[in-house]
C-alpha cells in the first residue's frame, strides 16, 4: 500500500522552478532507485505567453553531460492552453553512476531561450541504488560459475512455409488475372477492355448536368471509335458487326444509340425516347460483351 | 397548308419519283446499284456526271437509260481523235442543189429543250473539244451562228475509258473539276447479276433492252427547282459543318491530323486541289443523298457517302503517285475519314 502510493506520488512530483514571466515545471517518472544504465525519463513543462518563440538553439543536445550521466533523447512540443503556450520538453537521460551505495546525483540545470528572454531550468537530482550482491555457493572452477545457455526455442517452419507458398500462388494467381485484365504482357494480344472503363466513367456522370448527355454519347462514340480502329459511321455499324462478332447480339441497340446521336447532333428535333439510362445500359452491355471473350 | 407544308409534300412526292427512276434504270442496268445511286445525286444536283471504267461493262447502256428515264431530247456525240469543236456545233452538208450547206448542229437545235448531253469516250477528242465542253459545262450556253444559245436544262454525262491510252487526251484539271462527279464503274460482282449479263439474251441486244426503261419518269423541266428546293430544305447542323471542316483540314494536311499511308510521305503527297468549290459540292451532293434517304438533314454518312466520287478528282497528288493511278487518293480519303471523329 505504502509503495503504491510512493509511486503515484513520484508520478505526479514535480516542482516549479522561477522565472519572470515564464512557469517550470519539472516531472520525472521516479526520483529514486535508479541502478547504472538505467533510463531516466523527465518532461520539462514551460508555461509562457501565447507569442513566445523557442529558440531551438537552446535546448540541450543529446550527448554525455557529465562523465556518469548521457542525455539520449530531447523532443520538444506546444500546446495552446487558453491565452497561454506550454512547451513541454520530454528529456531522457541514462545513469552510468554506479553507485556502492543508495545516493542522490544531480540532474545538470540548462536555460532555454524564448526571443531575446532566457529562462532557467533549475538542476535536479534523482535517487541511485547500488546492484544488490549475490552469493553463489563456491566452485572450484571459475567456469562452473557460468550457466548453461537456455536450450534453443524448436520453431516448426512447416506451417509458415505453407502459408508462404499458398500466399505467393494466390499473389501469383491475382497478378495473372489483373495482367489479364489490363492487357498487360503477356497478355498484350487480348483486347483492352475499353467499353468497361467507358461504363465506369457513364455512370459517374449519369447526374452531370445539361452537357452530360451529349458528352457522354461522344465518349461512347470514342470507344467505339478505338474498338473500330478509326471513326465508325451509323451506316458502317453492319461492317463492324462483322469485324466483331462478339458485339452482333446488340445490333439493335447499335442502331438506337446512332438514331438517337443522329437526332442529338445532326436534327433539328432532338430524340425524347432515348435516354442517359439507354445509354448506360447499352455500356455495360458491351462491357459484357467484351469481358466475355 | 401553309407554304412550308407544301413545299415538303411536294419534295417527299419527288423523292418517290427519284426512287421511280433508280428503278426504271435498274430494269436495263443489272448489279450497280450505288453507280444509279449516285448518278440520280448528280441529276437532282444538277451536275454533270462523267463515268470511267473498263470497256463493256455498260457505261454507255447505264448513260442511255438515264437519258431515257429523263424524258426529253437526248444528244449523243462519239469522241475521236479528228474531231474538232466545229463538228459539235455545226452540221455540215450538200444541199439538193449539190452546194455545201451549214446548219446549226443537233446540238443547238434542241438547245431549249435538252436534258442530256451524252459525250461518249471523252477522252478521245482533242482538248480544242474539251474546251468548248467546258464552256458548256460551266456556262451552259455556246455561241454559234453569232449568237448565243442557251441549254437551260443541260446536264453533259460522260464516260472515259480508262484502258486505252493510245490517240487519248487526259482531260486537263480545270475540266474534271467542272465534273460533279466522277463515277467508277466496274462489272458487277454479283453472281446472279453476272449470269444474266452473259446468259440472258435480253442483255446482248441493247436497243430492246432500253425499251424496258418507262420514259420521262421525271418531267426535266422541274427538275432544276426541285433541286433549288433540296438544297433549301435540307439543314447542316453546326456539328455537320465542324465534321466537314476538319475532312477538308485532313485531306489538304493529312500529316497535323496524325495520318499516315504505308509507302506515302503524307507530307508532301497532295499538291492541289481540295478547294472550296469542292467541298461546297461535297456539301450538295450530301444534301440530295439526305433527301433521297428521307431526312431533312445531312448526317456524316452522308458526307462519306459520295465524297470520293465528289472528292477524288479535285484532290491532285504529287506526278510521282501518278502511275498508281486513284489508289493514292483512295487511301488518303479512307485515312481521313477514320481520322476524323465525330460527333
């Protein structure tokens, strides 16, 4: 109970340290019973005027401060609190003291610098803890003084190795059907599959505005165009029907889509029973028709 | 029914006249459907038509029955080597009195009332006759006599043999670019078209073959305000006109539209023609094309539809091409056509 408390208590200590203007605070984790190469983990809280600027200059470099005592670590963050900025300074020291007995060492002081103002971090000191002696029964040779080296831990590889193997086939496998799919090589031979990019694109301009009609059938007439190989006219339709049989089932809406780009672009009188919904389902109809070869 | 109404009654009942007479010629004519087609463009376009090909395969016949389904006078001249402009005006003989006469031609007398011109073998007579056939084409008059007479009905059709080059003189640019069209005829592919062509004995004799022609199916006299009237009522959308602007950006610099032709420096292969009047040609054929079809305007198949008869002979290449004969034309309007998006 005692050494709960102690220990919640050396969370919060801290003390503040004056300055004019400017507020320290400093908590360190513990302030006793360190042993050598121990880390000492301290934060340095400074509460200064919303406009102060650190000088980064000042703050101290990670190094060897004294002959028993490093700094390993400095990390420096603000935080706006209120009209106020608190600037806390995570700082970790390591203890190469070794102590013969229970003593306190001192922390070194530094002074941080805000603008032209400089405010002082007082010095500190933790407590250090001798390594307790141990009293092994006598041995004639100083080898039988050492233990034996822990057994080596058996690790079975049989189930990662399967894993492995299985994931590398799958990955395998996908990239193949991706490859596939995007025509990649060695693949190159089979056809892009254009008409399914086209319906991707439709559909994400199905609610455009008053233009996302007509662009959209000239992005269909585009594709067409590309799986043609050059410009394809309503009444060449039947040629490349004939080129393509593949697209052969949907000739009829071949011919609704032209009457109706006919109507849009060339007449006078605008088709009405021709509609973006028409349009999208005769993309994803020859998205079909494609994906299936 | 107001004047519009009328005016498109009338031109829907021309249409089926138009398509009366394609079939009045399909009688004598067997397997070349789109030379007829093609050839009743030029007659409600009001231009003259000329038509090349091998020998035998019924230009002179097809021209014939054209003549026939037309109604009207009909005026046909042979061309030779000797021949001179004078013997296309003048009609020279003795008189019963054994004193040499001189009479205007068949030609001039029916000037008022002619339709047809029929120059056979063109390219048989001398170019002093093809300068009076181009005045003729372009002005549809001639002076003789010392007066002028006028042919307010002509349309001159043509054919050119394309096989024989000995005694033949190539009609000179200026000329073929007064032709409207320039209409390629070969045999029929058509098995079935072939075996009466060479089996049934109603194709060896021709003058009872063009008996089966009805004439006059169409009175000639109207057909010049019908044609006026297909060239009013038939709309170009913007689109349309963007379409055919960048054809003609294709055809006269097919490398800045990314053409390119397999043996071909695209760069340097046409060296003329192309003009404007060419293209306003195209834009009337693709006009009456669109009437016939039944549209009241022009649609890009329409343009592609007759641009190479329309085309083709405007577009003049580097003499180097001249030896491949219209393959290079050909393939050049092929690329720009798939070149050319649209909409």
């Amino acid at each position: 109970m005692r050494v709960g408390l102690l220990t919640i208590l050396s969370l919060l200590w801290a003390f503040p340290a004056k300055a004019d203007d400017a507020r320290v605070n400093i908590h360190s984790a513990r302030p006793f019973g360190y042993f050598v190469g121990d880390l000492i983990r301290a934060r340095v809280e400074v509460t200064t005027s919303a406009d102060a600027t650190l000088v980064a200059a000042s703050l101290p470099h990670p190094g060897p401060l004294s002959i028993s005592l490093d700094i390993k670590a400095v990390e420096i963050h603000a935080t706006m609190i209120g009209a106020e900025k608190r600037w806390d300074l995570d700082l970790v020291y390591q203890n190469f003291y070794v102590a013969l007995d229970a003593r306190n060492i001192e922390i070194p002081g530094f002074e941080l610098r805000f603008g032209d103002e400089t405010v002082p971090i007082p010095a500190w000191s933790v407590g250090v803890a001798p390594l307790r002696e141990i009293a092994p029964a006598k041995q004639e040779r100083p080898e039988d003084y050492l233990r034996p080296d822990s057994p080596a831990v058996f690790a079975s590889e049989t189930q990662p190795e399967r894993l492995a193997i299985t994931f590398g086939a799958l990955s395998i496998l996908v990239l193949g059907a991706v490859g596939r799919d995007r025509a990649w090589p060695p693949f190159q031979s089979r056809r892009e599959r254009i008409f399914n990019a086209l319906a991707r694109e439709l559909a994400t301009k199905a609610h455009g505005g008053a233009n996302a009609f007509p662009d959209a059938i000239q992005s269909l007439h585009r594709t067409i165009d590309r799986a043609n190989g050059g410009a394809l006219l309503g009444e060449d339709v039947c040629k490349f029907l004939a080129r393509r049989p593949e697209f052969a089932s949907l000739q009829p809406s071949f011919d609704r889509f032209y009457a109706a780009s006919r109507s849009e672009f060339f007449s006078e009188d605008k088709a009405d029973n021709y509609g973006f919904k028409e349009l999208l389902d005769f993309a994803r109809a020859l998205a079909r028709q494609e994906r299936a070869q | 029914m107001n004047e519009v109404s009328q005016s498109e009654s009338k031109l829907a009942e021309w249409r089926e006249r138009a398509i009366a007479f394609e079939q009045e010629i399909q009688k004598a004519v067997v397997g070349q459907d789109r030379v007829i087609r093609l050839v009743t463009i030029g007659v409600f376009a009001r231009g003259h038509i000329m038509i090349e090909g091998d020998v035998g395969v019924g230009k002179t016949t097809l021209l014939r029955a054209v003549s026939r389904a037309m109604g009207g006078d009909f005026v046909r001249i042979e061309g030779t080597v000797d021949m001179m402009p004078g013997d296309i005006l003048y009609h020279t003989y003795l008189g019963d009195d054994g004193r040499p006469r001189v009479d205007p031609s068949e030609l001039l007398r029916l000037a008022e009332t002619l339709p047809v011109f029929f120059f056979n073998e063109i390219n048989r007579a001398r170019p002093q006759v093809h300068s009076l056939l181009l005045r003729l084409m372009a002005e549809r008059s001639v002076t003789a006599f010392n007066r002028l007479y006028r042919f307010p009905y002509l349309q001159v059709f043509a054919d050119r043999n394309i096989v024989e080059r000995e005694e033949t003189f190539e009609l000179p640019a200026a000329a073929r670019d007064r032709f409207f069209m320039e209409i390629s005829m070969a045999a029929p592919t058509d098995r079935e078209a072939r075996r009466k062509l060479v089996f049934d004995p109603v194709f060896q004799d021709v003058d009872t073959l063009l008996e089966r022609v009805t004439p006059g199916t169409m009175d000639y006299r109207e057909i010049g305000g019908v044609a006026r009237r297909i060239q009013e009522s038939v709309k170009a959308s913007t689109t349309l006109e963007s379409y055919v602007l960048n054809l003609w950006q294709g055809l006269t610099r097919p490398a800045s539209v990314g053409i390119s032709l397999p043996d071909v420096d695209v760069s340097m292969l046409v060296k003329g023609g192309a003009s404007p009047r060419g293209l306003a040609t195209l834009a009337r054929a693709a006009r009456v094309r669109a009437w016939l079809e039944g549209r009241d305007y022009m649609t890009p198949d329409d343009v592609k539809d007759v641009f190479f008869e329309v085309m083709a002979h405007r577009i003049f290449v580097d003499p180097i091409h001249t030896l491949r004969g219209d393959e290079p034309v050909r393939q050049l309007c092929h690329a720009v056509f798939e070149a050319t998006p649209v909409p």
